[in-house]
C-alpha cells in the first residue's frame, strides 16, 4: 500500500520532468521552424490565386510580421488552453487532426509492437534453447539480415508481393476510397492494417529476438540454473520456470524502450503504404510546411516516446522484486 | 533401480561405500591464441569414498577443484570439461544419464552461496522445487515442517533471495537438501560469512543428516569446522586428495597424521603451532611430473619429483607420499 504511495510519487516526478521536457521541446523545434525559410501564407494559399489585400490579411493573421518572441508566447499561450491551432493543410484544428491520424496509427502501432513482441521473445528464447544448433543459426542470420533491411524497402517488397502481384491486399489507404466513412467496416480497416503492421513486426523482431536470445543463455548458465538441474530439474520446464522468469522482465522493458522506434518505423511504413495514420501527416505537414501541425505532432510523439520511457522504469523500479527492496531499504 | 539396492542392502555390510569415486580427473579443453587447443587440468587423479551414516570432509584452499568435484558428481560440469575415471553409487557406476537421473532424488548439493538461487522466485517455491502434479500439498507440509524445525519464520516463505540474511540463506539452502529423499548430501562450504553460534547450527544440521543414515560430504576449507563434526577428512590439493585421515588423527603435534601437508595444515591452526609453511599450491598451468607437494616439501628426496606417488593405506587412512611408513 506504500507501494502505491511510491508509485505515485515517482509518477508524478515524472510528469514533472515530462512538462519540462515539453517546454524545451516545444521552444526548440518553435525556433527551428521560425528560422527555417517556411511561408505559412504560401503553404495556406498553396496554388491558390488571391487578391494582395486578401493576402495582406492572411500575413496579418499568420503573424508573419510579428518578432518570433511574441508569436512564440502567442502559441504558447493558447497551447496552454488546449489550443494547438489550426492546420494549414487540413483546415481544420490540429488536435482533430491528431486526433484521428494518431487513433489509425495507434492499431497499427499497437498491433505490430505485440506481434513483434511476442514472436520475437518465441524466437530469442527457441535459438537460446537450441545454441549452437542449425536452428539458432537460422534465426541469428535472420535477425542480422533483419537488422540491416531498410523498413522503407521491406515495405515496398511486401507491397509488390502482397498486393501488386498476388493481389491480396489493397495498395494503400488506410480506407477504402470512395466509401462513406460510416460505411467503413471493421474489416475494411483490418485488411488495410495487415500489411503495414506486417512490415513493423517483422522488423521489429530482430532486436526484441537476439536480446532474448543473449539473456536466455546468460540465465540458463548461471549458478541459480545449475543448482536447479542438480536437483533434477530438466529440459523445458527448466527452461520456463528459471529461464523465462528471469528474462521476461528484461525484454518487456526493452520492448516499451522502443517506442521512438516504433514511431519513426510508421512514419516511414505509412509513406510506402498510404496509410492514413499520424505517420504520413507528419510527413505531408514537413513538406508542405504545416507549422502548428507539426508543431503538435512533434509535442505528441514527445510523450509517446516519454510514456513508453516512464512504463520502462515502472517495471525496472517497481516489478523487479530486488530493485523494490533496495528502494525500499535505503 | 528399487529391487537392485534391496538386494545390494541384504549383500553388504553397513559400511559399504555408498560413494565410491576412483582415479577421477578433469580437465578444460581450451583455445588459446589461433586454434591451438589446450587442456587445463583441476583434478587428477582422485579417490575418496563416502559412507552412509558417516560424514566426509573435503578439505583444501580455494582453487583446489572442490566445487568442481561436486559438480562431476552431479554430472554438470560445463560442456567444455573432459572427465575421466569412475564414479560409483551404491555399487554402480554412474554414466551422466544415470547421474541426470539421480539427482534431486539419490543425491542432493547444498551450494556454496545464495547465488544458487532464482533471484525471481519465492524462496519457498525454490525449497520445495518442481513438483509432481498432485504431490504440491504434501511437499508443502513438508517444507513448513523443515522451515520451522530450522528456525524460519513464515514470513521467510515468501522472501526473495536477496531478502535472507547470511544465516538464514544457509538455513534455507540446507533445507532444500532436507526436502528431498537424497542419501548422498553434498554440502559445498557452508561456514563462511556465519557467526560462531550459526556455524554450529548448520554443522548440527548435517549431523543429523549423517545421523539419519545419509552419507554426507562437507566440503570446506575450515580444517576446524570439519574437525567438530566429522569422520573422516579428505584433504585436497592442487586437485587431488593427499591424504585421507580419521579425525582422532588430528591431535597433538600431528605425528599420526600421514601427508607432510596435512601436518603442515594443522601445525597452521592458532591453537596449535601457528606456523604457516611457505609457497602456493602450483598453478592448473603449470606441469608437476612428481609429487604435487615437492616445492613446499621437507621429507622430499630425488625420487619426489619423478612420478606421482603410489597411494598407500597407512593405520585405517589413505595417503598419497613416498615418505611415509
Ligand atoms: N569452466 C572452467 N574452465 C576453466 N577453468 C575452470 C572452469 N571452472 C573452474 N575452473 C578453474 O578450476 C579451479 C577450481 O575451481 P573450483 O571452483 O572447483 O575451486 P574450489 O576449490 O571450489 O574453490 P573455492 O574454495 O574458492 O570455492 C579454479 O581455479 C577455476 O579457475
Ligand atoms: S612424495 Fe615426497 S615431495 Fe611428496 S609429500 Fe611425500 S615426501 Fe614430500
Ligand atoms: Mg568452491
């Protein structure tokens, strides 16, 4: 019950420091794009013809001739009331934006972080198991070869085998084109989440695998692991009940400490695929120069990222029985 | 195996060796530099027996192979160690299926230190260990029983490893000897880190073991602990047993007993002479054609250092040196 005390204490360190994290993130990637050669008037208008006096007014309410302090507080400002401003490209506010992209881009995140997750840690602990063997050979030059594949390219394979030459899949869109979005059904949606989250998984298991992989045979070859097959234990229920202990808590941590990870994979995985999630706004704000879009996206991930960091140190901090004690001891 | 040892019983006398271990040595192949292949040797040439009701003290510094000992016994020894020689239980000579198949049940270890233990696991599942399905409440009545017996409190069952102070991880690592229906105990140095009246606590306990008919093996390098409760002493060096002497030998100046290292040994104590001897045991390295005592040695002749020296048994106890009538 203390216990909860702590937690809660440590939780709100840490949204201390996340709040100060936002502030030096915020005024930062602010500045960058102040000084970044970005007209928000030209990427409003886009090819759009208007009178000099309707431009003059836009200029006006873009504050392009205010100093960058004051538009800074400006933003700031509303920022604080839960105003991030209106996107330029979208028009319409950008937490709505986010809203919607980040909801597409959470099944695909989520799905895919599960999987490779959970296929990883199968694998890690089957070559870990079998050291040595033709098997753990297989998946160690599978996770190199993985670990040296570009997602951008694996995407694009996936894409022309899956659905350009079997046809299996839709090419892109996180929807269906032309269907009411009402009309959307679930299995819409699944059928044009398989081949992003796909491409994730499988890149994501390389690093998840070999970590489970090392532990495993670190754990499996210490003194506690011996002892237990000198009291007979053997095989695989050794294995699950000293080996797995001891290196799942290890691996979930590694797996939430990948969410930056996780991110920049979708934003590339949402490029390839047109896949209407947080990833490709955040490409489409860059290029065609969306300020408090970006702005926003880039606050966002900040505490994506962070949560997956602060979740990492719950379990390390809170889960690991020996980390408890000496908490609790000094 | 059950109808073998009755028939074994009714055929032998109580004394019969219930570990008979015979010209026992081990070695570490190695690569060094390129693909060169070495072999380090840690035992050689070893034989001791342990018998039931009785306990054996294995006694040498640190280095010497003892923990290495045990775990040829147990059959896990790491892949790269080459064994060689015989182990015999209970009249058999164990193969390592045999030895896979004994432990936990014929014989059982008591490690050396808490790291012998799942850092992630309840210390109380650990004592009572994987359990046949349907026998988990029984063999928790008995780890309660053993727990108590041993002075643990209850709230002990639930403590991680890390949670035990000193005594108590001993107590706990006796006790999942206890738990099992091992007749062969092997107790890897159990006294370091306990204060005198622990010490005594787990020496009792592997007197009763002995008591109850196990054969118990104590492995240490406290000559005076193993003196206290023991039958008979090993003494270990540089991997092999020098001398192996009945504990009523251990008197006086040590003039009955055999080896000059075991009379070095215990002219060493503070009670008695206090006299260290000088050098260190040879290095696994390093090739000893003759006897492993020479360097230190003061009955040595020329004859030492050419061959290893015949073992001899000499007034009910065994010794390995040229110089002995
Ligand atoms: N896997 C291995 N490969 C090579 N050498 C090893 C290996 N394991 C142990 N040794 C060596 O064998 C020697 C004997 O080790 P062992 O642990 O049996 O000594 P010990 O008598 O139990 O010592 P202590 O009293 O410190 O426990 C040590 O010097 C050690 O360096
Ligand atoms: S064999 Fe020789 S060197 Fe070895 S202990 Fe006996 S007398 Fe000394
Ligand atoms: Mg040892």
């Amino acid at each position: 019950m203390s216990n909860k005390k702590k937690i809660a204490g440590f939780i709100g360190k840490k949204i201390l420091r996340l709040i100060s994290l936002l502030l030096v993130v915020s005024f930062v990637s602010f500045m960058l794009v102040q000084y970044s050669p970005i007209d928000p008037v030209r990427a409003y208008l886009g090819e759009m013809a208007v009178s000099a006096e309707h431009k003059e007014k836009l200029e006006e309410y873009w504050g392009v001739n205010t100093p960058p302090q004051e538009k800074f507080l400006n933003w700031a400002g509303s920022l604080l009331k839960g105003d991030f401003g209106v996107s330029l490209i979208y028009r319409m506010p950008v937490i709505d934006v986010i809203k919607e992209r980040f909801k597409a881009s959470l099944a695909l995140m989520a799905s895919s972080w599960l999987i490779s997750g959970i296929l990883g840690f199968i694998l890690g602990v089957v070559a870990g198991m079998n050291k040595g063997t033709l098997l753990d050979r297989v998946i160690k030059t599978y996770c190199y070869v993985l670990a040296a594949t570009p997602t951008f390219w694996l995407a694009l394979v996936l894409l022309m085998i899956f659905s350009v030459y079997l046809g299996w899949f839709p090419i892109g869109l996180s929807v269906p084109i032309g269907v009411m979005a009402e009309n959307v059904t679930f299995f819409d949606r699944l059928e044009h989440l398989i081949l992003p989250a796909l491409t994730l998984s499988v890149l994501g298991v390389a690093q998840i695998a070999m970590f489970t992989r090392e532990k495993l045979i670190e754990v499996m070859s210490s003194d506690y692991v011996l002892f237990a097959k000198a009291r007979g234990e053997k095989g695989l229920d050794l294995v699950l009940r000293h080996g797995i202990r001891n290196v799942a808590l290890p691996a979930i941590t590694l797996q939430f400490l990948s969410f930056s990870e996780l991110f920049g994979g979708t934003v590339l995985v949402e490029q390839v695929f047109s896949y209407q999630g947080i990833g490709l706004a955040t490409v489409s704000a860059g290029l065609k120069s969306d300020v408090p879009l970006l702005l926003g996206i880039v606050l966002i991930s900040t505490v994506f990222v962070f949560v997956g960091n602060m979740i990492a140190d719950i379990i390390y901090q809170f889960i690991d029985p020996r980390i408890k004690q000496q908490e609790s001891t000094t | 195996m059950g109808n073998k040892t009755e028939i074994n019983a009714k055929g032998k006398e109580k004394a019969e060796a219930l570990l008979n271990v015979e010209d026992l040595s081990l070695s570490f192949i190695q690569y060094t530099s390129g693909l060169r292949q070495t072999e380090l040797k840690v035992i050689s040439n070893l034989s001791i027996q342990a018998n039931r009701g009785e306990i054996l003290a294995v006694v040498g510094s640190s280095g010497s192979g003892k923990s290495l000992l045990t775990h040829a016994i147990l059959g896990i020894l790491p892949s790269n160690a080459k064994l060689d020689g015989k182990i015999e239980y209970d009249g058999q000579v164990l193969t390592q299926k045999d030895k896979e198949d004994l432990r936990g049940k014929e014989i059982a270890l008591v490690p050396q230190s808490v790291t012998y233990l799942d850092p992630l696991m309840k210390v109380s599942n650990q004592v009572i260990g994987a359990v046949e399905k349907g026998k988990e409440d029984l063999m928790k009545k008995l780890q309660r029983e053993i727990f108590q017996q041993y002075n643990l409190k209850p709230e002990v069952e639930r403590m991680y490893p890390h949670e035990l102070s000193g005594g108590m991880a001993r107590r706990v690592l006796v006790s999942t000897a206890v738990m099992s229906p091992a007749k062969l105990i092997i107790v890897d140095e159990p006294t370091p880190g306990l204060d005198e009246k622990t010490l005594n606590e787990t020496l009792s306990y592997l007197k009763d073991m002995a008591n109850k008919g196990s054969a118990v093996m104590l492995i240490t390098h406290d000559i005076e602990a193993a003196l206290k409760i023991s039958d008979k002493i090993a003494v270990f060096y540089a991997g092999t047993v020098l001398e192996v002497a009945n504990v009523e030998d251990f008197k006086n100046d040590g003039e009955n007993l055999r080896h000059p290292y075991t009379q070095a040994l215990w002219n060493a104590l503070p009670q008695n002479k206090f006299q260290a001897i000088e050098g260190h045991q040879p290095m696994q390295d390093e090739v000893v054609d003759g006897c492993v005592f020479y360097e230190r040695c003061y009955k040595k002749n020329e004859l030492c250092s050419k061959g290893i020296p015949q073992i001899k048994k000499i007034n009910g106890g065994v010794v390995r040196c040229n110089n002995v009538s």
